[in-house]
C-alpha cells in the first residue's frame, strides 16, 4: 500500500513538472513571436529605406511597392558626395560634436562628483532639479534662448551651438555619472586620500579609469544627441557656414517640393553611419554603464 502511494505521489509530481514545463515553452514562444512581429516591424521599413538608395525616383513611388531595386545605382550616393556643402556640413557636425562632447564630460564629472560625494541642504532636491531639463521639450526652449543669444552678439557663431548643445547634454550626464560615482566603494578613495593624493589625482587615477562604462556611455548619447540636433541650428544660425549635417537633410529637396527619396535615404544613412560604428563597437559598455548609472 506504501509502496502504490509512493508511486502515485512521484507519478503527480512528474504530472505537475510536465506541466509546468508545457507552460514555460508556451510562454516563451509567445514571447519570442511578439518579439519577431516588433523585429519585422522595425526592420522592414529601414530594409526599404536602404534598398531604396539604389533605386530611381520613379521606382520608389511606383506602386505596387518593392523593397528591391530593379537595377543596382550608386546615382544617389554620387549626389550626396558631391554636393557642395556636404562635407562642409560634415566638419560642422563633427566639430560641434566632439567640443561640446568634451566640455560635457569635463563639466559632468566635476558636478556628478560632487553630488556623489558631497552632503549639503537640499542634496537631493538640487540632483532632481538638474534633470528638470530634460522633461521640458527642446522645441520650447528656442524662444528664451533665441533672444539671450541675438543680446549677447551669439546669432550664427559656432559659440551659441557650443554652449547650447552642453548645457542640454548636461542634466543627463550629471544623473549618471553621480550614480556610477556613488557604487564606487568610499574606501578606495580614502585609502588614496591618506597616501596623500590630490583631489585631481584621486579623479585622474581613480575615479575615473573606474567608471569608465559610465564615462563611455555618457559620451555616446552626447554625441547622438549633439550629432542628431537641428531645432538648435534651424533657430540660431542664418549662415550655411555653420549648420549641420541635419539641416542639410531637412534642405534635401528639389525647385518643386518633391523628395528625391533615394538621395535623402541615402544622406541620411552616410549620416547616420559614425552613430551606429560608435554603438556597436561600445554597445556591451553602454548597457553596464546604464545599469551602473541607475543603480545606487
């Protein structure tokens, strides 16, 4: 009788195991075919935008639609490469870029520090102002900054966008950085106090070869964000001198209003390749820099 029990009691176990894993598979296929639908979602128009750089005008808008071309053509790519402002437009971007990504970082760490390491009234009050900001939305903020720039002579100066693009980037590095600087042990610190450091030593040698994933994470969503603007330069600058490779694809279109949608996706995607070398190449450190960044 004990041994008929036994057996029925493992017998219902395994039952419930079996089930249970039924369940498991049956929740990870519908996972994974909702992820499949959002991937097709997602990749099939940047399928289209990239096969369309090969095409003619006529092709694209020819109905029904095909993600192919008929015929290979570089005509789009020669268009974008030849333009006259392209590669104008190219040392704009890229040196607004790296000077306001620069100031960010050497501005950011310094702040982050200090709200990392520091205590003092209204501590945590003043680290949530900072990323007051960031939910104000871009677009909104043209009109008040428009007239400090036009009062201060700034209008169509490299200066203006500088200053601008740092103090926007701001709010989000200084929320992250001081949240990398708080999971770094307080005794690392003190240890190099003693021997005798100084505090730019201690941020030189310490401080900041340890957050490295944070630093490099912050450094990547500035330059995404300077290299993507165009609000800023629509707005503060009147001189071709100065503006961006955005600008430039807003002006991409011909005498009657209709986009040659093989140049655009094709300025578009030459634009856009230094982002996506950058991410890939540093895409492992960008997640442990956001997870260190939100951890406390």
């Amino acid at each position: 009788m004990e041994k008929h029990n036994k057996a029925g009691i493992v017998l219902k176990y395994s039952d419930r195991l079996f089930i249970s894993s039924k369940k498991i598979w049956r929740s990870k296929i519908g996972v994974w075919f909702v992820l499949f639908i959002m991937t097709l979602w997602i990749i099939i128009p940047v399928l289209w935008s990239f096969f369309s750089t090969f095409k003619t005008p006529m092709e694209i808008y020819r109905v029904p639609l095909k993600i192919l071309p008929d015929a290979f053509s570089l005509r789009a790519y020669r268009i974008v490469l030849e333009s006259q402002n392209f590669w104008r437009f190219t040392f704009n971007s890229v040196y607004l870029t790296v000077i306001s990504t620069i100031l960010t970082m050497f501005i950011s760490i310094w702040a982050a520090y200090g709200f990392a390491r520091m205590r003092f009234p209204l501590h945590h009050f003043l680290l949530a102002l900072v990323l007051v900001p960031r939910l104000i939305p871009r677009i909104s903020l043209v009109v008040p900054l428009y007239r400090m720039i036009v009062q201060m002579g700034l209008l169509n100066t490299y200066t203006a966008l500088i200053v601008t693009y740092t103090v926007t980037s701001l709010p989000f590095a200084v929320w992250i950085l001081s949240n990398v600087f708080q999971s770094i042990p307080r005794e690392v610190e003190e240890s190099a106090l003693i021997d005798g450091a100084s505090l730019w030593l201690l941020m030189r040698k310490i401080m900041v070869p340890m957050s490295v994933s944070g630093i490099l994470t912050v450094v990547i969503f500035t330059v995404r964000e300077t290299w993507n603007e165009f609000p800023f330069v629509l707005s503060f600058t009147t001189s071709a001198d100065i503006r961006t490779l955005p600008y430039q694809l807003f002006l991409l279109r011909n005498s009657l209003g209709i986009e040659d949608w093989a140049v655009v996706n094709a300025f578009a995607l030459l634009s856009a390749l230094p982002i996506l070398a950058i991410y890939f190449v540093f895409s492992k450190k960008i997640t442990a820099g956001i997870v260190s960044g939100s951890i406390k």
